[in-house]
C-alpha cells in the first residue's frame, strides 16, 4: 500500500513539474524544446532576482483555430436555414437543397460543409460564388437504423462573419417492416 502511495506522489510531482515549465515558457504553438535549469545559487553567487512575467497560458483552454478561410468577408443569406424530412424509412435516402445567394459585394469562399453525424453527407460548391449569385449545398440524410425523432445539423464555413453557419435537418424515422 504505501508503495502505491509512493508513486502516486511521484506521479503527481512529476506532472506539477511538466505543468510549470509548460505555463513558464507561455502559449507556444510549436514544438517544446526544454532548456536545462541554471546552476543552483549560492549566496557566494547570488544577484538580484527578476521575476518574468506572469504567463497568460491555460492548459484547460484550447488553443485558438487558425481561421479557415482568408481574403475578404462576404455576407450570405439563406433561403431557410432548417428542413423537416417528416417522417422517412429507415435505411431511406434523402435530399434536400439548401439554396443560398451571395449577398455581399465580394466572392463567396465555402471552405467547408461538414454534418454532425455520418449518416448525413453534404455536397458543396468548391468554386467562389460571385457577388449577387446563388447556390446550393446538397444535404443527403441516409438514416440507416436510426429511429424516431433526429435532429442534424451541417456546419458551413466560410469567408463571412460569423464564419461557421449552421443548418439543421429533422426526421422522424419510422422503423422498416
């Protein structure tokens, strides 16, 4: 027992260490390289000491995405941003079209369109839509074994601001005979 103690101890002691020299050196988007700790003092050797900044690193925080588009913002309005398939089979396959227009005075870029689920898969432009133009994102919901109420949304990103637009998907699906 007071083994497992012991190296519980050593555990936490060692993950305290990992943890200061991480929130010393601060956020760092690349790779860690550590720097050996300078000898100890003496008071033969001691000078004054100077504290470093205080870090502004949150290990619970993620770090920021890096911005999925880039270029200048546009505006884009969707012709409705949610559909109800009703109710639909099992094992079915559904479409829908979710028609949108470039309301803004630049090129519309969409980076990405991704579902919330697997059972969802969405088609998009990959070419920039023209100021005044309109499109469609292809949203097929292939519900396989699910059952009763869903509800799935499709993540759009792209040049706009905000720059993730959502749209959701509904269903109620009726089990297959």
């Amino acid at each position: 027992m007071k083994e497992n103690i012991k190296i519980a101890l050593l555990a936490v002691i060692a993950a305290g260490v990992v943890f200061m020299a991480i929130s010393e050196r601060g956020e760092n988007n690349g790779p860690t390289t550590f720097q050996p700790l300078p000898p100890a003092r003496t008071a033969a050797t001691a000078s004054p000491v100077t504290t470093a900044p205080k870090s502004t690193f949150d290990p619970l925080t993620p770090p920021a995405a890096p911005p999925e588009t880039s270029g200048p913002s546009t505006t884009v309005s969707f012709a409705t941003m949610t559909h109800d398939f009703g109710k639909v089979m099992q094992d079915s396959e559904n479409t829908y079209r979710f028609k949108f227009t470039n309301t803004g005075k630049e090129p519309l870029v969409i980076s990405n369109v991704q579902a919330s689920c697997g059972c969802t898969a969405p088609n998009y432009p990959k070419h920039p839509i023209k100021p005044g133009e309109s499109d469609e994102i292809l949203v097929e919901y292939r519900p396989g074994k699910q059952e009763g109420q869903q509800n799935k949304t499709v993540t759009v990103t792209a040049n706009t601001e905000p720059s993730q637009t959502i749209l959701n998907i509904t269903a109620n699906v009726q089990k297959s005979m």
